[in-house]
C-alpha cells in the first residue's frame, strides 16, 4: 500500500514545511488537506495517509481510523522500576557502557529501555525496515516532549532504515554487546499498545537460520529473543528460553562467545 503524505486539518507554515521534508526524506508525494476527513483520503487516494501535525506524525493505515504514531510505550511504566529486574535487561546482561543493536526496532520501547540502562557511554542502534514506520519513530525519538526524564536516552538511538540481516551482514564479528530480535508474532495477541494500528504495515517476517547465525556473529556477550510463548523458535534455533509464567511472551538467549 502507497503512503501519501498531508497536513493537519487547518495547516500551518510549520506543517506544511514538515510535509515537504517527509516527502523528500522518503520519496513520497504530498496531497492537500483541503479539510478533507481521514476516510475520505482514504477513499479518494486509496493510500495510507501519514499526517504532518505540528507536535507529531500520525500515519492512518487504510481502513484504520486510529493513527499510529511514536510515545514511549510500554517504556513509560518499566523505566520507573528497577531496570535490572526488566526482563530484557536481565536476560540479555546489558549494563552501562554497552552498545546495544535492536534489530526490530517498531515503537522503540525495548530500545528506550536499553538505552537507559547502557547510558551516555553506552551506545544503540534500532533497524526498522519498514521506512515509513522508521521515519515516524525517528522524528518521534527526536521531538517527544513529555517525559523529560527520557529524553537523553530517546535521543540516544540511533534510527536506521535498514532490513536486520543486511545490517548485521555489513558489520564485523562482535561489533555489538548484546543483539536484540523482536519479530511480529504470528498468534494474535491484543495489544495494549498503538501498535494495533500497524499491524498491516509492519513487516511480518519470521527469524531464519543466517538471521541468528548473522547475530552470533556480530554479537560479543548475548542474541535475545522475544517471542510468543507458544512460539517454538526458541529450540528451534537453539535459544534457551526463559519462562515467566502467565506472560503471553518469553524471552530466549544465547551466549555467543561461549565456545565461539
Ligand atoms: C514486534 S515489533 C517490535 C516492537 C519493539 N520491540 C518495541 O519495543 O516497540 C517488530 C518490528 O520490527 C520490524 N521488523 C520486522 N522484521 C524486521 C527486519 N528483518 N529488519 C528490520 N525490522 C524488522 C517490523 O516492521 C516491526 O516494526
């Protein structure tokens, strides 16, 4: 599906500008609002339509009449607990100073996590490869104004519009601490967060066997993976999984180095 890109409602100069940077920044055209409801740019462009509004980005996929658009997510309440107890921290030993690769970046809430924990020191990159998906939560990262407290650590991810595997293909052996994966489940679960919306757009592509192989490769202390709990992926490629009980997701690690 297309992606045409508007304004708010009643547009500014500011969203208007901001309309013609995303444009260029992702080889999109532009519409006019001309007051124009979001079903009927839905209708009558038959595209995905990514709003410029001035404090955000809000993509409306076709048929959705709510936006997708960048907050910290699940990030908000897990950076008021103790960040050595969150899951993925604990599982993947990140500590301050880390470089952390996200390979499935989506809203970014992993990452923020990560990010917090690893610091100035440390560094994080995030691989989206959905482009549009990837500059919404690019502009998110840089703009979000609520939260100050995770501003630093927002600011701190490095957003790169890339598939995974080609980015872990163009990097040397151990280039990274810990490498993250957090593909799309297949089961459907519901969601508490605005990812719903995207569910059509994101990219639904499972693990492969040169994905984790590629991770081993490029990862120094551990490959995490999340996945569904029903998800045999984690014995499949040789993940041991950590169960929690009466979670809809587990996590599964492996320490790379050991025997590399
Ligand atoms: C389940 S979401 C990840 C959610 C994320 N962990 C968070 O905290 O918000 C998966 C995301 O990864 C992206 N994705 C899937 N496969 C990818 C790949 N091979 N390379 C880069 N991004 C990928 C999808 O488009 C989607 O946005």
């Amino acid at each position: 599906m297309k992606t045409i890109i508007t304004t708010a409602y009643r547009p500014t100069e500011e969203t208007k500008r901001c309309a013609k940077d995303t444009a260029q920044a992702l080889g999109l055209t532009v519409a006019e609002r001309n007051k124009r409801p979001i079903y009927k740019l839905h209708e009558e462009l038959a595209a995905d339509i990514l709003v410029c509004k001035k404090e955000r980005l809000e993509l409306y996929p076709v048929g959705q009449s709510e936006p997708f658009f960048f907050h910290p997510n699940s990030a908000a309440f897990r950076s008021k607990r103790p960040l050595a107890d969150d899951p993925l921290i604990e599982v993947s030993g990140l500590v301050a100073g880390d470089s952390f690769l996200d390979c499935t970046l989506g809203m970014a809430s992993d990452a923020l996590i990560g990010s917090l924990v690893v610091g100035d020191a440390g560094r994080v990159v995030g691989c989206e490869s959905d482009p549009v998906i990837g500059h919404i939560v690019r502009e998110g990262l840089k703009r979000y104004t609520d939260m100050p407290q995770l501003h630093e650590s927002m600011r701190r991810i490095e957003v790169v519009s890339t598939d995974a595997l080609d980015y872990l293909k163009a990097h040397g052996d151990d280039s990274f601490d810990v490498i993250y994966m957090d593909p799309m489940f297949t089961e459907r679960i519901t969601e508490a967060s605005n990812f719903a919306p995207l569910r059509s757009n994101a990219d639904h592509g499972q693990l492969t066997e040169e994905w984790v192989e590629e991770a081993k490769r490029v990862a120094k202390k551990s490959v995490v993976l999340k996945a569904h709990f029903r998800s045999t992926d984690f014995e499949t490629f040789g993940f041991k999984r950590r169960v929690r009980p009466n979670t809809k997701f587990h996590f599964g690690v492996i320490h790379p180095n050991t025997g590399k």
